[in-house]
C-alpha cells in the first residue's frame, strides 16, 4: 500500500500514516542528515514534524558522516578502522552539526534518544553478529557484505520487532548514466558506520544497489519499517542540475508518499519523477528479495505537485 499527499504540518502528517497504524512506540527513527545543504537532508522542522505524530519512546538513528563534517577529505580512501583516529574530531564535528541545525533543540524537546551507529560499534556495543546473520538469513537469504552483521548496535538489537520510520528525503538528478534516484531504499545506505562510504559504492551502479538492498535486508529483518519519502519543505529535483547546485532546489512542494514496502515506494517514485522502474538495479536487485511492485496499484500524484513536478523535470 502506497499513501500520498500534501503535507505541511503534522497533523497531515499524522493523516497520512494513519492507514499503517504506528502504534504506540517504541520507535527507531532514520533520518537523512548526510551533508548540510540545503534540500539534501532531514531539516529541524521536518524531523519534529514526524515527532510530534509519534507518540512514546523515541530513537533516532542515523552514522557519521563525511560529508557533514568541514574536512571531508581527510577520510577519502580510508575504511572503518582508518578513520577511527579522527573519532573524537567526529563527534565534535556532529555536536556542531546538531547546534547549528537546530536538531538538536528539537531531539531534546520531544525527549527523543539520538544514537550514532559509528559510535556504538567504535565502542564495541554491537549485537552478536552470528545472531543478526540467523535472523536476516532466516528471512531474506544471506547478504553480500557480510561485516554488515557486525554493525549493528545492541540498543538496536534489543528493540527489534519495533516499529522504524525510515524518514527519507526524495531526491533526483543526472549521473553519467542518466538520472540517479536518492529515495527510501538508499535511506538505510546511510546507517554504514564507515564515514566514506566509497567502499560500498562500488565500481558502478550495481555494487551501490548490492549495498543498499543488503542494509534493507538487516534492517528489515530486525524491524517493522515503514518508509516516508518526503520534499516537504524542500528537496533537489533536477534533470539538469547537479544535486548541489541551486538550480536543483524545489522549494515547498509539500510532497510526502508513504509505504510499508520500500520497494513498491521507490518504484512509484521512479515513475513519478520520469524514470522507468525496471530500469534501476537498486529495484531489480529489492524485487528479488523483497517482491516485486505492481503499477497498476500505484496511487495518483496530487495534482499541485504533478504539476510542479513536469516543470521541473522539463528544466522549468
């Protein structure tokens, strides 16, 4: 089932989830805080939006992060154990980011938890990786990369079977291959502890899906998930700009769809933002895990962001 609509404040919001019956918590709450520019990551305002709706206990989620740091490249070419001698530059670059954002006035007001992935597993408080390989393969078959199972934290591992909102950001614009989607799927791309993902990225576009669909797989298995993908207040949709470039930044549009099958998500908002669905290796790869999406199920766009969304796609 795929829920879609306008969305400006929480009681929208709240509507909108309503047909997944949330429930009463606890919840685990990824966000999507991978750079700070504008439109490519979970804004204060939006996060409280979805926190407000969600009643009880509260965790969110998310891994330090190269790109929102003031020196990014000093983590290029370097893995989990290589960067793990900037750790405490880490942590001081997050606290400044959740300052200077706001986020973390907002996480204080609504007594939400936050929990960096990095700095569970640098602290060695991680589950037991031989159970999380018996649960995700007892569910969805074995991963690729299989040091994934050794990444997830304990306070994770003893709230599983909770309900996780995968609080995703739509995003779209040119690759060297055509247009590259940033939906709910890759959402849970960004709980790899290692601050460079380059790694996990591969040498294309099908070592990127693999790692993707391979975080999907644990964490699926381990929770309830329910995925929005928002551009709420606002998002990077371009066919002609790159993702950094204001030219790219679609303001207001209000857009929230919502699933809980990420799959059939991503592939409802490939199409909807003139992509072809069968096309991306990251759904070929899902559907093959996970089930395929039928799109003859797929709900109409709002007309106000159908509308919004062929401008900018025809380069406005």
């Amino acid at each position: 089932m795929i829920k879609v609509g306008i969305v400006r404040d929480s009681e929208a919001l709240a509507e909108l989830l309503r047909e997944f019956h949330p429930g009463p918590g606890p919840f685990v709450i990824v966000p999507n805080w991978h750079c700070t520019i504008k439109g490519y990551g979970t804004d204060a305002r939006t996060l409280e939006c979805l926190l407000r709706v969600l009643p009880g206990e509260k965790t969110v989620v998310e891994s330090y992060d190269a790109p929102r740091t003031d020196d990014p490249l000093r983590f290029q070419g370097l893995d989990l154990e290589g960067a793990r001698e900037h750790w405490d530059y880490l942590r001081e670059q997050d606290q400044i980011f959740l300052r200077q954002t706001g986020i973390g006035k907002v996480l204080k007001r609504h007594g939400a938890e936050y929990l960096s992935v990095t700095e569970e597993v640098w602290a060695g408080r991680v589950a037991d990786q031989n159970e999380v390989a018996a649960l995700v393969e007892k569910r969805y078959g074995p991963v690729v990369h299989r040091e994934l199972y050794a990444m997830v934290p304990q306070k994770l591992w003893e709230r599983r079977g909770a309900t996780l909102v995968n609080y995703a950001k739509i995003k779209v614009g040119p690759s060297a291959k055509g247009l590259f989607f940033s939906l709910s799927m890759k959402n849970l791309f960004g709980l790899i502890p290692v601050p460079n993902r380059a790694h996990y990225h591969g040498a294309d576009d099908q070592g990127l899906s693999r790692s993707i669909v391979d975080m999907n797989q644990i964490y699926f298995s381990l929770f309830r998930v329910i995925s929005v993908c928002e551009a709420m207040r606002n998002a990077l949709i371009s066919s002609q700009a790159a993702f950094d470039d204001e030219g790219a930044l679609v303001e207001n549009l209000g857009l929230v769809s919502a699933s809980d099958r990420s799959v059939e998500l991503d592939a409802f908002l490939v199409r909807a933002l003139g992509g072809c669905p069968g096309e991306r290796h990251f759904l070929q790869m899902g559907a093959g895990i996970f089930g395929p999406w039928d799109e003859e199920c797929f709900p109409p766009l709002p007309q106000e962001a159908a509308r919004r969304l062929r401008e900018v796609m025809r380069g406005r």
